[in-house]
C-alpha cells in the first residue's frame, strides 16, 4: 500500500507545481504560500475530522508535539522557498532541484537515524543527483 501513497504523493506533487506555476502569475509567492497553507490547514483539519483522528491530538506527547512541530516548520519554509524559486524558474528545473532532497533524505537518515548506507542505496542517491543536475542544467 506504500507504493501506491507514494506513486500518489508523486503524482498530487507535480499537479501541484504545474497548478502553482500558473496561479504565481501577478501573485507574490510569499503571499501565495501562506493562502495556500491556510487552506491545507483546513482541509486537514477536515480529514482528520471526518476520519475520526482527532482523539490522537490526547495521545500526543510533550517531545512528539514539538518534532511535528518543527517537521512544519521546516515544510514551510520548504514551500516558502519552492514557490520563491517557481516565480523565477521553469517548473521542471524547480521541480528537478527539489528533488535533490531525497540525497538528502539519504544523507540524513544514515548520520540521524542510524539507516545503513548500502553500495545499492548510495549508487542510486549517487545517479538521481546526476539526473538531478543533467535536468536543471
């Protein structure tokens, strides 16, 4: 089931971008950032609502609340920069340099959450930086 939550965040991602692209148009994106958090914010609160998730909020620990917290700030600082980028730059090379973050990813998990680093794992952080880079250039 991973697989296809994955293939689905791949695919709203890149809607997104393309969606992003044309509405930045006279639009500035710090502005456009925050609209558009504001309505990820309702509409997650709906989802956790009608999916009955909301009696996790009790089960939510001190040092848990404030990892999830800083996670979003750092995803808002993250599409803060991307839609800064997006005004300036095709979507495809912001899109293509964005994902440099699963390098990162890889780097992070090995040095903060003890993942191995296999020859397998870091062949392939290696090619998709290369594909990365052949693709923004």
């Amino acid at each position: 089931m991973w697989l296809l939550f994955a293939l689905l965040a791949a695919v709203t991602a890149a809607l997104m971008t393309i969606v992003a692209k044309i509405g930045l148009k006279g639009i500035d994106p710090t502005f456009a950032t925050g609209v558009r958090s504001a309505f990820m914010f309702l509409f997650m609160t709906c989802v956790v609502i009608v999916s009955g998730k909301l009696k996790g909020f009790t089960s939510l620990d001190q040092k848990s609340f404030w990892i999830i917290v800083a996670s979003a700030i750092f995803g808002a600082l993250s599409w803060l920069f991307y839609f800064l980028a997006l005004r300036d730059a095709s979507a495809s090379k912001v899109a293509a340099i964005d994902r440099l973050s699963l390098v990162f990813v890889i780097l992070f998990s090995v040095l903060f959450l003890a993942d191995k680093l296999t020859p397998k794992l870091a062949l392939g952080g290696v090619l998709a930086a290369v594909g990365i880079i052949l693709i923004a250039l």
